[in-house]
C-alpha cells in the first residue's frame, strides 16, 4: 500500500506541475495580451481623444443654437396650430352663411312660384275668362247679325238664296 499511496502522490504531484506551467502560461498569455490591448487602447486615445473634444466642443457651441432652434419650433407650431385653428372657424363660419343664404334663395324661389301661380290664376280668372266670355258674345253678336242681314237679304228679294247661305250662319 505504500508503494499506491508513492504512486498516487507522484500522480498528484505531475498534475500540480502540469496545472503550475498551464496557469503560468495562461498569464504569460493575458500579460502579453494586456500590454497590447494597453497599446492599441493608448493608440486610440490619441486618435480619437481631439475627435471627442472637438465634437464636445461644437455640442457646447450648438446647445443654446439648438434650444433657440426648438424654442422657435415650437413657437411657430403653436401659432400654425391657431391659424389653422381660426382658418377652420372662419370655414364653418362661411359654410353656414351659405347654407342661411341657400335656404333664403330657397324660400325667395319658393314665394316667387307661388305669387306667380296666384297672378296666373287671378289673371285666368279676372281677365282671360272674361275676355273669353266676350269673344263668345262677340261672336254671337256677330251670328246674330249675320242671320238678320241674311234674313233681311231674303225679304227684299234676294232670289239666289240657298243651302250655301244657310251654312255660312252656322259656320
């Protein structure tokens, strides 16, 4: 047993050997790679350090140009909101004027149509119909006397009356 227990510390030793020089070069390896992520990093700064501080720059130069920029933005959308605001009153102002307008012509058309059937109905009854009236007694009269003169014709003599005659007083 003793030559196991040699055996299993030999073991044991070769791996805590093995595991020493895997560790040491594991930070050989992060040693190496730390310088040169520190020289690539140093390199960078000295790049890109006047890019930042002259981009800080112009952002400082430009903050109270940019706020003066978004103050008149808003300003001006505040004011083109009341005017569109006042541009939709006055249309719904003027829409409505000229539906009033509308129905007023509307009305005025309508009153219109009725004074003038009224006056044809007042014309056909207080001077067509009467003239109508003495046309026919007119016409009557002048049958009348278009008989009498036939009548008359006949009673001096007229010896060529006939049928023609008769016909002309009916016609």
């Amino acid at each position: 047993m003793a030559n196991t227990s040699l055996i299993f510390i030999i073991v044991a030793a070769v791996a805590i050997v093995v595991q020493m020089v895997i560790l040491a070069a594991i930070y050989l390896s992060m040693k190496e790679s730390s310088a040169r992520m520190e020289k690539l990093f140093a390199r960078l700064e000295e790049r890109y350090t006047p890019l930042l501080t002259t981009a800080q720059t112009i952002l400082t130069d430009a903050q109270p140009k940019l706020s003066e920029i978004t103050t008149n933005l808003a300003e001006t959308s505040a004011l083109i909101r009341a005017h569109v605001a006042q541009v939709g009153e006055a249309t719904g102002e003027i829409a409505e004027r000229a539906r009033l307008q509308a129905a007023r012509l509307d009305d005025l058309v309508t009153n219109a149509v009725e004074r003038i059937e009224e006056t044809t109905s007042v014309l056909q009854n207080t001077v067509i119909n009467p003239i109508r009236r003495i046309q026919a007694i007119i016409q009557a009269v002048s049958a009348g006397v278009g008989f009498l003169r036939s009548v008359r014709n006949r009673h001096r003599g007229n010896a060529n009356f006939n049928e023609a005659d008769d016909e002309e007083m009916f016609i």
